[in-house]
C-alpha cells in the first residue's frame, strides 16, 4: 500500500462508534453492503431485452455518478468487443450516431438535464435507444414513447448507485452478442467484494484496514490518482469520490500518456509537492512495459513527492479486479471524509449549480421537444 515511510496516529477511524455524528446519512452502508447491491442489480438486469439489430457503435450518454458506470464498461470491453463504446457527457450525441448506433441514455434520476437533451436528440436520429434510471422525466418519456428502459433502485445518492447503472450495461452488452457469458465472472467478483468489505469495515482497526490506513495518510493532501488499461475508469472513479465524498480536490492520469506530460510536472515541483500525494493503480498480472513505466514514474518522483502509495486489484477475472479497486477507493473517500469532519453524503454546490443553471430554461425546452415528439 505505501511506497515510503508512514506513521499511523490515533484516529476517529479507530472510533467506529463516532462516526454517525458526521456521516448523517450514513454514506458508509453504501461500500459496506456493495455486494448486495451489486447481486441485486444482476437479477434486475436479466429482465433486460433487446430486440433491436446488432449495433455498430454504442453511445452511452450521462453525467457525474451516472456516467462512471459507462466508462468501466468501455474500459472492459475493451479488449473483448469490436463494437466501439463512446461516452458522452454533452446535451448532443456525436455526430456519427444515427440509425445503427445504440444510444442508452444514462441518468440515475431521470432528469439530468444534459441526458434529457441527449435522449431527445437519439430519437431524432433514430438511434436504437434504451434507458436506464430510478424515474424521472427520463423514465416518464421512455413510457410515453414506447422506448425500453430499466427502472433501478431509487433512493440513494447517483454515486452510490454504481452497481445499479454499470451491471445493467453489462447485460445490454451481452444480451447483443458483444462479450461472453459474464456470470462466471460476477460470481468471483462477488465472493472479491464480501472479501474486501470485511477486511475494510468500519470496525476494522485502521491498523489492518488498508482504506483506513490510505485515508489517513492522504489526508492534508490533493490526491492524484494513476491507472492505466482496465484501471482507466476506475482510477477516475477515485478522483470523483474524493471530490463528492471527501470534498477535495483531485485528479487522475493514465498510464502510459502521463509519462509523456505529466511527468514532467513533477521535476521541480519545490514546495508544491508537499501539497499531492500519489496513488498507483496496480495489477500484480499488469503488463511488463506498465509494470516499467509504473516503477521507473515512482523512482523518479521520489525526490519530489513525499507521499506514494499502491492499491493492488483482488481477485483473478477483469470484472473482480475492476470492482474490488473501486470499493476500495469508495471506503477510502469516505474515511477521508471523516478525517476531514466532513458528511460525505451532501453535494451542496453540485445542487445549487443545477439549481442557477435550470434558470436559463433550456431544460423546459427539453421537456417541452420530448413532450412533442410523444405525441
């Protein structure tokens, strides 16, 4: 876990009892039940059928926590589909999406606002299209115009929802022929995630917890997070739940484009680099050329950066080492968030930016462009 030397010091982490008087609405259930909600979501999704011609392409358009789960499975079909996967975070689907593109519109709530603008604009396209979200006009307009959809769990913060948006996308992607059986991987992945929320619960000293003991010594720090391959997505995952969960600024790179820019930020830093600390994505079945690239980064950031840390994926499939990186992250954002004394769960500037930005009235307009195109 770290690269260097680190001291542990008592903390409220070793006081499980306190944390309810700062996680008011208990963010903490959300990493430590991850299995259940990931179980829960695979049987919800095997109700998911897709009549519609095999895609050329997938756009898979959300924001924020909705849109995680989109770029996970980019990351993972990678390597096993030739149909090209795209995010995309913008009020318009690229410009090559059209009839045999599959464009499924992502929103937790059902009413981001960019993702409306973007379902509207499938239509018009005569995408093939499918949803996924809790409700919403998302869900309602789906209903209207006859478009499939899968209505998740509701109720829960859209960042903590990862299981219920990614595993549905899974199922699209096999449902199409696109990547194999998945279930022999799902079932590993699950037995990984019970490992890793027992070995990182809150009763678990920070001692022998490893989310506890990289909260700690991130803390005071702006954490910047590298991955590379499978870890693409999940090392941005870290950032957004150091940013969401932690409230703390943070930024993520990939392996081995940093080496060609990011690097060199880190040779004369001076007192700058007391203020980052560096956390390394790894596989201990990572390639040769990253394992190089990876070792030879950290030796020449040693002078500079005083914090560096590792987290190594668990387990053997690319879904289990995948999931169990990012529930690792998870736990760490939100011990951090303790540390910090700080409720992981509220997003009060997210909520006031939505707040003042559906004041220029450009999502009345997108109701309003869905509400014809239902009739």
């Amino acid at each position: 876990m770290w690269v260097g030397d680190c001291k542990l010091t008592a903390s409220i982490l070793d006081h499980p009892e306190e944390f309810a008087k700062i996680d008011k609405n208990q963010m903490i259930l959300y990493p430590v039940q991850a299995v259940r909600h990931y179980v829960a979501s695979a049987k919800a999704s095997k109700t998911i059928k897709l009549t519609c011609a095999r895609p050329e392409n997938i756009v898979i358009a959300g924001m924020g926590g909705s849109a995680i789960g989109g770029e996970l499975l980019k990351d993972y079909t990678r390597s096993t589909s030739a149909v090209p996967v795209e995010i995309s975070r913008e009020y318009h689907l690229p410009a090559y999406a059209d009839s045999r593109t599959l464009a499924v519109l992502a929103s937790y709530s059902g009413d981001t606002e960019e993702t409306l603008s973007s379902f509207a604009d499938a239509l018009k396209r005569k995408c093939m299209v499918f949803c996924i979200s809790s409700g919403g006009a998302l869900i309602e307009y789906a209903q209207k115009l006859n478009v499939p959809y899968l209505q998740v769990e509701g109720g829960m913060p859209p960042r903590a929802a990862l299981p219920h948006m990614f595993m549905p996308l899974l199922k699209v992607m096999e449902t199409q022929g696109m990547v194999p059986d998945v279930e022999k991987e799902f079932n590993e992945a699950t037995k990984v995630l019970e490992k890793v929320s027992k070995d990182n619960a809150p009763e678990k000293p920070t001692a022998a917890n490893s989310a506890k003991t990289l909260a700690l010594s991130l803390l005071g720090t702006c954490p910047v997070v590298y991955g590379f391959g499978a870890y693409r997505g999940v090392a941005l995952r870290y950032k957004q739940q150091f940013n969401e969960n932690s409230k703390l600024p943070a930024k993520w790179e990939t392996f081995s484009e940093l080496n060609h820019n990011e690097t060199m930020g880190w040779a004369n830093p001076k007192d700058l680099s007391k203020a980052f600390s560096v956390v390394f994505l790894r596989d201990k079945a990572e390639p040769v050329e990253i394992r190089s690239r990876i070792e030879t980064t950290q030796a020449l950031m040693k002078p500079a950066v005083s914090r560096m840390f590792e987290v190594y994926a668990q387990g053997k499939s690319t879904l289990a080492k995948m999931l169990s990186t990012i529930l690792i992250g998870d736990f760490t954002s939100v011990y951090l968030a303790y540390l910090r004394g700080v409720d992981p769960t509220p997003v009060d500037t997210v909520t006031v930016m939505k707040q003042k930005i559906e004041q220029n009235g450009v999502k009345k307009k997108v109701l309003a462009e869905l509400e014809r195109l239902a009739k």
